[in-house]
C-alpha cells in the first residue's frame, strides 16, 4: 500500500473503505475497497476530506484490514451465530436464536492484549434474543504484519483450548415443578403472591409448569414434593418461601434431604442473599439427567430483579452453576434499585 495525491489517483485501486459522514443523513462507504479510482470520483474524493489516499500496494507478509478482520471472526465465531460482510475492517457477529452468550475471557484477553486489534463483546453469561449484536472485531491500523495476526490466533486458541471465544447456548424447553411453603398460606392466612412472580417469569423462557404444590413449614412434605415431582420428569424444581435462618424456616434441609448436590446456601447478590441451588443426578439407565433446584428468598416475590434473574437464564441453557460463579457475582451483585429499571442493560450481575 502507498499514499499519493488524490488528484493523481484516477485508474489506482482503493485498499479502504471511504466514507462519507453527513450528520443526520448517511454514514456510509461512498467508495469500497477494490473500487478503481475514475476522473468523476476525484471531486468526491476531495469533497469528503480525503486530499491523500492509500491505495492498494500487496506487500508480502501484510494483510489488509479486512483480511485481518476475517481471522478475528474465526477466532470468535461459536455456533447459532450470523456474520456481518467485512466493512471498513469490522465484522459484527449476531445471534442466529434465543440463547445464553458465553465469553470466554481468557481467549478474549489473549487476542486484546497484542495491541492493533481488538474484540469487543456484550457480557456473558445474559440472555440475548435472535437478532441481537453480540461481538465486534475489527483491527487498528490499516494493515497488520500477518505474523502478529497468526500469534494472536495462536494465543487464542491456546487459551480456550481451541473453542471459539463466543458460545451461544440455545435455551431448552424446561418442565418444572414450583413448591410453595409457609404456614401463613397453606392455612389462608394470607394470599400467595409469590407463586405468579415465578410463573411470570418462566414464561420469558420456553418452559411448562407441570405441578404445584402448597405446604406448610414441613420440611418432609417438601422433600417428598421435589422427588416426586422429579420423577414426573421435572427439569427444575423452584422452592419458595422458607429460605431465611428461623428456626421454622426449613426449605434448605428439605432441599439437602432430597440428596441433591448443594452447590451454595447462600449468594454475594442484593436482593438474593439467601437463594438456594442444588443439583440432583437422575440415573434413569440410559436416560441420567441433572435437575436444577433453586430455593427462592421473599425478595424474588417484591423486588424487580435479584438473584433468580441471574441464575435462571442459565439453567434455560443447561449451563452448569458453580460455587465459584455465584461467588464471582459479588462486584456488580448490588441491585441500585432505579426508579425505571434497564435490566439488563446495566450493571447488575455484570462483575469483572
């Protein structure tokens, strides 16, 4: 690539998009790369401030914007995924369905941290709809050494152990058992409100409730409610109720008398301090499935957003929580409560 005079251009090859912004009518390439420069253009050119142009010059061992962009993409793309055509050295990637987004950071700081490119994501670990942006690549300067382009490739699939950066986990049908608790409503004494927050909920997800029961503060109710509801072939069992440390307050030891794997009692997120997971293993011969049960505190039932919300895009997705991501939710697990919420657009859940 070479730099001359604009008005010595005519019959050279552009080797960058040119673009033309127009503040409230276009932003938009008015020359693309590969275009050959005609006596007509050169005004044009001039008109969008461009005196001087790099035109198209191949050097061995350099790879154009566009080409470098290509191998960005590659390192990003993970499956349900849609491309953008390389423009002015930026592919953006879109979700091609319903899903749960999957970063994987190291890959993502192995390619950043070489300087003169760069991958730019929405965070991980949220629900994203079909059409939506997901990533953006692009490198800085207008050509990069093709060398630095296939260390950083390298560098990246070291770190992810060969995947792509980005996973979009398509969300699954899910049926599920809700389990009410508390004296105060099996007895009537109040009405229960907690049971239609739960089901408003899961119905942002492809998912059928196929039983619901209320019992009072008897934990061996509850335990026998969850396995039998397992074994009417429920995904995800929801707990409510019951979840603070009074002493009449037993849905944790009805949880951990199922036999389920405690994976936390107890979570660094405001409102949902006091929120429950376990898995339980199904070994059903052939068929072994793992059920999500999820012990809900009173906060889910009035509170806009909590704990539930974060977790449960993931158990949509079949996407195993650990006590290490729960405890990772602690920077960014304080809900500022805003008067209008932009959930998820803000920071909530959204830690380093």
């Amino acid at each position: 690539m070479k730099l001359i005079q604009t008005v010595d251009a005519e019959g050279t090859v552009l080797c960058h998009d040119i673009t033309q912004i127009i503040k409230g009518v276009t932003k938009d390439a008015v020359f693309r790369k590969g275009h050959v420069v005609t006596k007509e253009d050169i005004p044009v050119l001039l008109s969008v401030g461009k005196d001087q142009l790099y035109v198209w010059e191949k050097e061995d061992g350099m790879l154009h914007e566009n080409d470098a962009a290509e191998i960005l993409c590659d390192m990003c793309k993970g499956q349900h995924m849609e491309r953008s055509q390389a423009k002015e050295g930026k592919i953006e990637l879109t979700a091609a369905c319903d899903g749960l987004l999957k970063v994987d950071n190291r890959g993502l700081k192995a390619v950043n941290g070489f300087g003169q490119m760069m991958i730019a994501t929405r965070h991980g670990n949220f629900a994203v709809k079909k059409g939506d942006k997901l990533a953006g690549t692009r490198i800085i300067p207008l050509v990069i050494e093709e060398e630095k382009m296939e260390a950083a490739k390298k560098a990246a699939a070291e770190a992810t152990e060969g995947c792509p950066i980005l996973e979009l986990k398509p969300f699954l049908h899910k049926k599920v058992g809700i389990v009410t608790t508390g004296n105060e409503v099996f007895y009537g004494r109040i009405k229960d409100t907690f049971t239609p927050v739960i089901r408003g909920k899961l119905s942002e997800f492809d998912t059928e409730v196929i039983d619901h029961v209320t019992w009072n503060d008897d934990d061996t109710k509850v335990t026998a409610s969850i396995l039998d509801m397992i074994q009417k072939g429920a995904d995800v069992v929801v707990c409510t109720g019951g979840m603070s440390v009074d002493p009449d307050d037993k849905t944790p030891l009805a949880i951990r008398n199922t036999g389920a794997d405690i994976v936390s009692y107890g979570a660094p997120v405001l409102p949902g301090a006091m929120f429950l997971l376990a898995y339980y293993q199904v070994k059903d011969g052939e068929n072994p499935r793992t059920v999500a049960i999820m012990g809900l505190p009173g906060c889910v039932m009035y509170a806009r957003r909590t704990i539930f919300d974060l977790v449960l895009p993931r158990i949509m997705a079949d996407d195993q929580v650990t006590a290490d991501d729960l405890a990772a939710l602690g920077q960014g697990g304080l809900c500022l409560n805003c008067p209008e919420c932009t959930f998820p657009n803000c920071g909530f859940g959204k830690g380093m």
